[in-house]
C-alpha cells in the first residue's frame, strides 16, 4: 500500500527495485521450472508407454518383470489413504477448532492452541515411526490381529492425526471469521451453544471449513515419509484398508533409494507419477483458493 | 451469555428444554474429547520416543559415525550435515524472502501482476515437498551439476520454505501502521529508505520469527532429500557442503526406522530425539527473537 508516488531519480533506487523485483520472479521461476521438469521428463516416458495404458491400467510393477505401468493401483492407494485420514480428522479437527473458538476459556486455549502448533511441527518422519511403533502393534493388539507390519489403515490414521492440526487451526479461522451479531443473535433467540454451533456457525463458516478440508486433503496426497513407512511398497489395486499398498509418493521413494539407472524407464516414470501427483494436489488447491474468494467478504 | 431456559419456560416445553441441555451438554462434551484426542496423542508419541530412545542417547551417540551393529551407532555425520543445512538454507532464504516481501507489499501495487505473484506464492506453499525433490534432482543436482552435495540439497529446500518465508514476511511488512510509512515519507525519505529505515526495523520481529520456523521446518524434511540423493551411510564429517556425499538427521531416522530390528527402532528413537530438540531450540531462538526485537518497538 503506497500512496505516493516518487521520482525515482537516484540510480541506487532503481538498482534496489530491480534486485527486489528479481527476488520476487523467483516464485514464478520455481513454478515454471517445476512445471516445465514434470512436462519433459513426463513426455520422455509417454513416449515408451502410452498414456492411455498409464491412466487407465489397473496393474503398477516398475520392479518386478513383466513391467506395467498402469497408474490407477497408485492413486487408489493415495485416494484411500487420504479418505481415512480426513475421515479421522475433519469430525475431530472441526470439533476441537469449536471448542477452542466457542467453549474454551482464554487460559485453556491458551494451553491448546500450542499444543496443536507442536503437533503441526513434527516432522512427518517422526509420525511414520509412530505408526510402525504405536499405532500398527496398538491395532494388532486390540481390534485387528491378523494386521501385517505395513497397511493402509496405519498410514491413514497416522495421516489423520497429521493434518488434524491444520484442518483444526484453519477451521477456528473461519469460526472466528464470524462476525459476533450472528452469534449474539443466536444467543438471543435461546439456542444453546450446541444449537448455535450446529445452526448458525458452522453454516457460515461453511465455506472456510470446506477448502480447509479440501486443502487437508492435497496434504494427505502428497504426504510421503509418513506412508512410506506405515503404508509399504506393495503396488497393488485393492480397497482393503488392512492390505500394504503403495502410494504415488512411495513409488517415488522406492525408485529414487535404489539404484535405478538415470536412463531406465522406471526412472522416467518417477516423473509421469510426480506429474500425476503434482497434477492432483494443485488442482485441489486452485479449488481451495477459489472457495476462500467466492465466499469471502459475505459479512461485509 | 444469555440464558435460554426462560424463553422455553415460557413456551411450556420443560421436556424440550432438558433434551436440549442434555443435546448441548453431550455436544460440549464430544468437542472436549477432540481436544483430549489430539493431548494424548502428543503425550503417546513422545512418551514412545523417551521411553524407546532415551537410553540410546548419550555423548557417544553424538560423537560416533552410524555402523551396522546399533550399540555403536552414532549420528556424528547427520548432525554435522544437518547444521550445514540449517546454516545455509537460512542464508539463502533471508535475503530472497525479504526481498520478494519488500517487492510484493511496498513495490508491486495491486495491479494483475501482484495478484499473479501472490496466487502463485500461495499454490506454491501447497506443492507437495517430494515434488520439490524431484525439482531440485533435475535442476539443481543434474542440470546445475551441483551433483549429490548438502550445497544442492540446501537450495531445495529454501525453495521448500520460501513460500511460507515470504508470505509470513508480507504478513509482518503489512502489520506496521501506515503512520510510520507515511511520517518517514513526510521527513523527505526516499522509497528504499522509508523500507530500510522505517519499515524493516519495525517488521523485523516479524520477519525473523516467521523465517526461524520456517528453517525449522526444512530441517525436519526428508522425502525431498531422498529425491536429491542424501545417502544412508556416511561415516565421515562432511567439513564443507560441496563434498560428494552427505547425509542429514531425518535421512538417518528414516534408514534405521526401515529396519525390522528393535535395536535400529531405539537408535532411530534416538535420533529423533535429538531432532526435535534441534527444532525445539530452534523455535526457541524464534521467541527469543521476537521478544528480543520488539523491545523498544511502540505505536
């Protein structure tokens, strides 16, 4: 926000302007060039497979013979991992984002809301290691014994509990985006809080809490280490959340710890996957950003 | 807040209201289990990582190199580079981070190009970081030729964090009155010396903060450092980031935790301890900071 203009006489101003403004271009610079990798290596590798048998083949073996590289047993896997997280934290995270936005006392949330920042801050490592050390053997030991070392269900509880901080501070945004006279008003009519919450707020809020999960659920597709670890690298088509599978991301990781030769065309589709999942994430958060300015202002 | 048995009483519906105290006292109730939810699985997951790690950790787990029996596996190695790291990418960010915020709020307007630059930074904070490795692997790595060194993997990551870096120092830049633009600007200053003078010394708190937790987090990143060819085994003191092989603490946690014995699952624990420590100080500096430069700062 400037409101007046200068002449920009000295040359020592302009030559600041100018290194800023390369500053600047660097963000765009990273987004061409992340663009223009996917698209080339991509094509490199549609050129040996086509794309169609890529989109739709249903069964994924870059390292045992014969080789097919039909996508969908990947993206299942990440869709159904992300599905079971976000079914973890969207009741759990817009839950506690109403308690520390409606019910909670100044001190309390005082105590939370940095507990949650802590939890947002973990690396996503150290929660794969708590899903082969805690959750999987807590699973086996209660509600599933025949559960192998590595499933589906690990890697989307742990994934749940991994964004349930930001689906949680996100939602108390938009909770908080609410202006008071609604609330008051509500109040004033008699509702209970529950009422409020239920009729009023999260009605209103509605929109913020729709591309927080939306956003949530981008960051539970492009989760990595966390999946690696508790999901496995079993590339195989199924909805049995108690099977090993393997993700986009953790084809990724396999291909990039061995030694694939650079030229091999496993390599080649490390980036027709990356593609893939580059593809996925920004379309959901194009949708995200494109909920927060349709509906924002609307109190205004 | 208001009372709503009185406007129920009113109406004669006792039975409605009671349903709808129970219906509002369950709810309350469900909300602070969440909150529980997410407090025991803190608790769980650092009372895993002591009890499993806590004995591993002494000086000589510190001070060794890995090796493949665990008793005498250190992290010497990983520390060291993940200092490298930590150093250089907070180097690399400052100036670009500052620098784009300066441009975005004091320079760009808010023309088309501004909003270009902003809904590009915002898509960018939400591309998932093992693209960003397979960014750095094809740029950085193989076309710069930089090869598989901490010098390659430091600037992936500060293009992992600029995003957050530049949109966490836009946020600072914005938050200085407009009195403080406008009296520098009234005292004859030129633009760059109303940013220099005024705004930057009043944003700094800021700015850093959001800059030292954003370092933080680059330090606790793994899957992009796979991509870019950090290496499990290396038994040596990397002494500058250009050397050939190097390794980080997370790469390190993540090898032992791959393997089914108990004993690389503890050192992993380990490890790990000492990352989040590492992050913890980190965080630390970050307030410190923020008290530290906001002294003397009044509107």
């Amino acid at each position: 926000m400037t409101y007046i203009t200068l002449p920009r006489s000295r040359p020592a101003e302009r030559a600041i302007e100018f290194g800023l403004r390369v500053a600047a271009a660097v963000g765009i610079v990273t987004t061409v060039g992340i663009i223009a990798v996917l698209a080339v290596e991509a094509l490199l590798f549609f050129a040996e497979v086509s794309p169609v048998d890529f989109f739709t083949g249903t069964r994924w073996s870059a390292s045992i013979k014969p080789f097919a590289f039909g996508v969908i047993p990947l993206v299942v896997s990440t869709l159904m991992i992300a599905l079971i997280a976000l079914a973890i934290a969207v009741p759990i995270g817009i839950l506690a984002a109403v308690w520390m936005s409606e019910f909670a006392s100044m001190r309390a949330r005082n105590i939370v809301k940095p507990i949650l920042e802590i939890l947002a801050g973990i690396p996503t490592i150290v929660y794969g290691f708590f899903a082969i050390t805690v959750i999987t053997p807590l699973l086996k030991a209660t509600i599933l014994p025949e559960l192998g070392t590595f499933s589906a269900l690990s890697a989307g509880i742990v994934v749940g509990i991994l964004i349930l901080p930001l689906i949680a501070s996100l939602t108390e945004d938009a909770l908080r985006a609410v202006p008071r006279g609604l609330r008051e008003g509500s109040y004033a009519m008699g509702a209970t809080r529950w009422e409020t919450v239920r009729r009023v707020l999260l009605p209103a809020a509605l929109s913020g809490i729709a591309a927080a999960v939306i956003l949530a659920m981008s960051r539970a597709i492009g989760e990595t280490m966390a999946v690696v670890l508790a999901a496995g690298t079993n590339p195989q088509l199924t909805i049995d959340p108690t099977e090993s599978v393997q993700t986009m991301t953790a084809f990724i990781v396999q291909i990039s710890l061995g030694d694939t030769p650079a030229d091999s065309l496993q390599f080649k589709a490390l980036f027709a996957v990356g593609a893939t999942l580059f593809a996925m994430t920004f379309a959901l958060n194009m949708i995200s950003t494109w909920i927060v300015s349709k509906y924002r202002n609307e109190y205004d | 807040m208001t009372n709503p048995s009185r406007a129920a009483l009113h109406s004669g519906e006792t039975t409605t209201l009671n349903r709808r105290k129970v219906k509002n006292a369950l709810f309350s109730l469900l909300a602070l289990a969440a909150i529980f939810v997410s407090m025991v699985t803190l608790a769980g997951l650092l009372i895993d990582l002591v009890g499993r790690g806590g004995s591993s950790l002494d000086v000589q787990f510190l001070t060794s190199s890995p090796s493949r029996i665990p008793a005498k596996a250190g992290i010497l190695p990983a520390l060291v580079g993940t200092l490298w790291v930590t150093v250089l990418v907070a180097l690399i960010t400052l100036p670009i981070g500052i620098g784009a915020a300066i441009y975005l709020e004091e320079y760009a307007g808010r023309g088309r190009i501004a909003r270009l630059l902003k809904i590009n930074i915002s898509n960018l904070a939400g591309v998932p970081s093992i693209v960003y490795g397979i960014f750095g692997l094809a740029i950085f790595v193989r076309g710069l030729d930089l090869g598989r060194t901490a010098f390659a993997a430091s600037l992936t990551l500060s293009l992992l964090i600029l995003p957050v870096v530049i949109i966490s120092s836009a946020e600072a830049l914005k938050a200085v009155p407009p009195s403080q633009r406008e009296a520098a600007y009234a005292l004859g200053a030129t633009r760059w010396q109303v940013i220099r003078r005024a705004l930057l010394p009043a944003a700094a708190p800021g700015i850093l903060t959001g800059i030292v937790l954003a370092v933080a987090r680059a330090v606790g990143e793994t899957a992009p450092l796979i991509l870019i060819g950090a290496v499990t085994f290396v038994t040596f003191v990397p002494t500058n980031p250009f050397e050939d092989k190097y390794t980080v603490l997370p790469i390190q946690i993540f090898n032992w935790a791959n393997r089914p014995q108990e004993a690389f699952l503890e050192i992993s624990a380990a490890a790990i301890l000492v990352l989040i420590a590492l992050m913890l100080l980190l965080n630390g500096a970050a307030i410190y900071l923020r008290a530290r430069l906001s002294r003397g700062l009044q509107w």
